[in-house]
C-alpha cells in the first residue's frame, strides 16, 4: 500500500501511542451515544470516524497523519482500503461533506431574533 507523503509519514509508534488514539476515538463515541442533540450525535461520530481511521493507520500501516487540508479524505481512503470495504471512505465522505456544510455553509439553524 502506497502513502502519499504529503498526507503520511512512517512513525514508529508505541503501544501506548495506540491505545491513546483508541481511548480518544472510544471517548468520542460514548459522547455519541449518550448525547440526545443529533448535530452532536452527528459530530461526535464523525470525529470517532476520522480518530478510528488514525488509530488504524497507526496499528496497522505504522504511518502518521500530517494535519493538512484534505487529510480527513486521505485518512477515510485508506481507512477503506486496509478494510477492504468501499463503503467506509463513501459514508464517511458523505459525512465529511455534511460536516463542511454544516460548519462553513449558511446553516438553517439561527439564533432567536434573526
């Protein structure tokens, strides 16, 4: 598997490096299912999404993810690679879409007054 190293860069992690990003993803996911508000139901599992997809990167392929734009992309991509599963970079790009939308369109939620 190829890694672009604009997005990549080979790292020896630790085990405890992992299980930081394991317990990072695992917290936001909790929030995810405890929390009744969808938006951050919706945020908080997208950010699990993009932390599964690093953590994953880090076990598996040993490479860190430089902090870029489009680096979200890169991670999902890969992320359905090493699963072997298509869907995984299409759900979590339409996510990651709904996301951008959300946090730099014209939102249709609008403080009392407007």
């Amino acid at each position: 598997m190829k890694f672009d190293r604009e997005y990549f860069k080979k790292f020896d992690f630790k085990p405890d490096d992992v299980k930081r990003y394991l317990d990072s993803t695992l917290h936001d996911l909790d929030i995810a299912q405890k929390d009744d508000i969808p938006e951050v139901k919706f945020t908080y599992s997208y950010q699990a999404l993009i932390k599964m997809g690093i953590t994953l990167l880090a076990r598996v392929a040993k490479v860190k993810v430089r902090s870029k734009p489009g680096h979200h992309v890169r991670i999902l991509e890969k992320m359905g690679e090493i699963l072997d599963d298509e869907d995984v970079a299409m759900i979590g790009n339409a996510m990651r879409m709904k996301r951008n939308t959300d946090l730099y369109g014209l939102s249709e939620v609008r403080p009392k007054g407007y």
